[in-house]
C-alpha cells in the first residue's frame, strides 16, 4: 500500500510539475514583444494636406533632423509651390512667407546642400517672375550660415 501511494504521489508531481513547464513557456513568448511590418513614419503631417505654418515649425525647429527637414521641403514643394501671382512690380504679401522659408532653412544647422538646392531650383521652376526675389533671399540666407 506504501508504493501505490508513492507512485500516486510522484504522478501528480510530475504532472504538477508538467503544467508548470508549459505556464513557463507560454508566459515567457507572450512577453516578448511582436515585430510589425508597419514602416516608421517621421513625421505625423503626412495624413492630411500639412498647413504652410506646421511645415514652417518643423523648418524653424533646431532640433529637426536632416530626414524630417528633406520631408518638410518636400510636402512644402507638393502643396505650396506655386507663391501668389506678383501685384504689378510689387511682390504678393505672401511672399514673405517663402522669403522667411528660404532665410530659415538656410540658416538650418541639419541643412543639406541637397534640400537647399532642391528648394531653390523646385520654387524657380514653378515661379519665374519671382527669380529675383528668390535669388536675393536666398543670398541674404546663404550669407546668415557665416561660414
């Protein structure tokens, strides 16, 4: 009677001790986190058609890397590339708002020659009564970097 009662008691053992095991492996493969196959999105303006003043933010931003500013050019030359037809000789208001971009990006400490460059020739391009006034602010940004 002694070893019937002893082998019962190390089948409930190794059984107790079976469950465990498995509690053990299906808890620890549920920590571990999934991988996505989701691509990492820079910035969050790329959903909806970006306000000329957030691209503007992320530009002034020192902060801002070389990838997000490439971004921000690039929304700024899908959205807004086409500056207000000229009042006469005089420029449209609006263009301050470029004039301030071009000083701005320029000015960029994680500014490549690449976007600045992209930047000029896309905004030529699309606005050639402006090309004097481009010119100049891009000179007067050119001339901030005080290399």
């Amino acid at each position: 009677m002694d070893i019937i009662l002893l082998i019962k008691s190390l089948a409930a053992l190794s059984g107790a001790l079976g469950i465990l095991v498995l509690l053990y492996f299906y808890f620890s493969d549920a920590k571990k986190p999934r991988k996505r196959n989701t691509a990492k999105k820079p910035l969050h303006i790329r959903e909806v058609k970006p306000d000329f003043e957030m691209l503007l933010k992320v530009i002034k931003d020192k902060k801002a890397t070389t990838e997000e500013l490439n971004e921000a050019v690039n929304l700024l030359l899908k959205y807004y590339e086409k500056i207000p037809q000229k009042l006469g000789m005089r420029a449209h208001p609006e263009f301050e708002k470029y004039s301030e971009l071009i000083l701005r990006i320029c000015h960029h400490p994680n500014v490549t020659k690449d976007i600045i460059l992209k930047l000029d020739k896309e905004l030529h391009r699309h606005n050639p009564a402006y090309a004097l006034e481009l010119d100049d602010s891009l000179t007067k940004g050119l001339d901030t970097r005080g290399f």
